[in-house]
C-alpha cells in the first residue's frame, strides 16, 4: 500500500465506515453534511486541502440505517 497520511473505506451510501489519519487536523470533521451522500466527498476534498494523501484500499457498505440491517440480516443468512 502507498504511504499516506490517511486512509478511507468509503461506503456504498457515500459515507464512510473508517478513516483513520496519521496526524491531527480538526478542520478535517468541522462542517461536514453528516447523514449524507456528500460525506466522503466532502472529507476527501478536505485531505485534498490539507495536501495529505489518501489511501482508499476498497469500498465497502455499512450499517447506518434501518435498511441496512436488513441487508445485514440477509448477509449473514
């Protein structure tokens, strides 16, 4: 894997289900649109600003709404 200074699984939802970053940058959360589609972009504009590179290894779907669980429920069936 490259070296970077954070890394991503983007979700299906446009979210994502972990980040994690090398560093401390509170700019990085602050006026994100939380609960939407535009979550990962936003962040990763964000990466982009601070001139950090991101690795995104694979995208993933996560269980953050009732829907969710469903498909969860069937996953594991």
């Amino acid at each position: 894997m490259v070296a970077a200074e954070a890394v991503c699984l983007p979700a299906e939802d446009g979210g994502y289900a972990l980040i994690g970053v090398n560093r401390s940058e509170a700019s990085l959360f602050s006026s994100i649109d939380w609960g939407t589609e535009r979550v990962m972009a936003q962040t990763h504009q964000r990466i982009e600003a601070l001139g950090w590179r991101l690795a995104c290894p694979a995208t993933v779907w996560d269980v953050d709404r009732p829907e969710d669980v469903i498909r969860l429920t069937h996953h594991w069936a």
